[in-house]
C-alpha cells in the first residue's frame, strides 16, 4: 500500500513537474520510507504550482475574453470603416469630376465674361450716342412744339387756343387760354387780366360762405366739364369781393342734385335772388397750387416759343 500510494504521489509529481514545471523538493526510491514532513512538503509545492497555475489561466481567460470583445469591437469598427473609405472614394471620383467640370466652366465663364466686357464698352458708347440724340431731339421738338403765352416778354404758360371762344354758351371775347405750369387753364386778355365773365352763387342770403360756378346740368351753365376735369382759374366778377380770384379744382364734380341758391355776385355787386344750380364749389384762388397770379399780368401779352 505505501508502495502503491508512493508510486501515485511519484507519478503526480512527475506529471506535475512536466505540465507545470513545478520543483518539487523531496524525491522517493523504492523500499524507502517517505517521511510525512517530506510528502506533504511535496503536495504543498505541487498545491503551489496549481494554485499559481490556476492564477494564470484565470488572469489569461480574462485577458482573452477581453481581447475578443476589443476584437469583436475592432471588426465592426474596420467594416464601418471600410464603407466609409468606399463612401469617400466615390465622393472623391464624383469632386474630381465635378472639378473638371467647374474647370471647364470657368474658363468659359472667363471668355463670355470677356466678350460682354467688350459689347458693354459697344453698347456704352452707343447709349452715349443715342442719349445725345435724343437730348437734341427733345430740344428740337420743344422748340418746334411748345408756343408760350408772354407778359413782357416772360412766359406765363403753354399757349392752348388762341381764343378762349364760347363758354357755357356765352360769347367770351377774351383771346388767350392759357395752361400754367401746374397744369391750371386761365384765359386773359390783351391787357393781362383774368376773365372775370362769371356769375357766382351762393346759399346764403348775403354772397357769404362758399361759392359756385353753375356747371353743365343747369339751365344758366356758364362752365363747360372740360375746363372743370382740367381745373381753372378765374378773377372775381365783384370788384367789391375781397377774394380776389377764385380757382375750380380740377377733376371737381358737380353737384349730385340741384342746390338752392339766395344770392348771386357779378359785375354788378351782390344781389339776392332764388336759383336752382347743378354747379361746381370754388376756392380762393391759390398761387402756390394754381401757379396763376391774382394781379393782371404785366403787358405787353404776346406768345412765341
């Protein structure tokens, strides 16, 4: 039994020594007594090996486990960036194409850049040219164009007809009409003053508050819808009227319906009467709308261009 028990322990050791190399500190012979100090020396050294054995495997395992998972890891971080390297590659293709393309562009942007660049020094000196043409133009047909209405020499306006005619049906013997600067007609005669031929009516008793001009519509019209769509200028009929000239506003409207009147203002002062008038407001004439003047104008009246 001690033999057989020493044989064990001698073939343990052996295999011990040889997988782990571990050093074991006593040896048996055969028919030799094994001290139990020397056995157990011998299964401590062998314990020692396995538990250091054991260590390393456990640290190892660990280490590979790791590994595996860094691996695992690393696989799916090369195969994204292989893709990626496949993404960037055709980007690449696809820039480099589109550079030579730009390139091309480019050089042909820089010609027709060019070529504009000269028919735009062309066309320059061709507006240059035409401007000047028609800047003589429109001197020209100015000068052929427009005949203006003087007093003493200074024009007053555009010359629009050479007799102011019928107005509302009463001979008006006044010779010029008259288009200001501000586009209000007036008509003057040759002594510079305003046409005062005008009756006007009121709808107070006394000739006071506003004034109308009776307009197309009423039986007694004394102003036509053309000289009240363009706006008109006249002097009072009242040399006792403290407004000394009144102007018609243009595009005005008449009434909507008959207004009754109580007095009237002509040449012979105010009176009263009963009128029933389509007619037209009027205004205190005002110079700085109407570019017409309330003074008569200085003589002598002449137009030319």
């Amino acid at each position: 039994m001690r033999a057989r028990l020493i044989s064990l322990l001698v073939i343990a050791a052996s295999h011990a020594v040889y997988a782990d190399n571990a050093t074991i500190p006593h040896a048996f012979t055969a028919n030799t007594p094994a001290k139990a100090d020397e056995v157990n020396a011998n299964f401590s050294a062998v314990k020692s090996s396995i538990d250091d054995n054991d260590a390393r495997i456990t640290t190892n395992t660990t280490s590979i486990s790791n590994v595996s998972t860094a691996t695992t890891v690393n696989a799916s971080a090369i195969t994204a960036n292989a893709a990626a390297i496949s993404t960037n590659t055709t980007a690449i293709d696809q820039n480099t194409n589109a550079i030579g393309l730009n390139a091309s562009d480019t050089a042909q942007n820089t010609a027709e850049i060019a070529a504009n660049a000269s028919d735009i020094l062309t066309h320059s000196v061709d507006i240059s040219s035409i401007q000047t043409d028609v800047a003589a133009n429109t001197a020209a047909i100015a000068g052929l164009g427009s005949v203006y209405v003087k007093a003493n020499g200074q024009p007053i306006g555009l010359l629009v007809a050479g007799s102011a005619g019928f107005i509302g049906g009463n001979s008006d013997p006044r010779p010029l009409t008259v288009l200001s600067d501000t586009d209000y007609l007036f008509d003057i005669d040759k002594d510079g003053n305003l046409h005062d031929g005008f009756t006007l009516y009121y709808e107070s008793a006394d000739c006071s508050g506003q004034a109308y001009l009776a307009g197309p519509g009423a039986a007694n019209a004394q102003i036509n819808a053309y000289y009240a769509a363009q706006g008109y200028v006249l002097k009072s009929p009242d040399s006792a009227d403290p407004v000394t000239a009144y102007y018609l506003a243009s595009n005005t409207p008449t009434l909507a319906a008959n207004r009754s009147m109580y007095s009237i203002r002509n040449s012979g002062g105010c009176s009263s009467t009963f009128n029933s008038v389509y007619g037209y407001p009027i205004l205190p004439n005002d110079p700085a709308i109407t570019a017409v003047s309330e003074a008569s104008f200085a003589k002598p009246i002449t137009i030319g261009r």
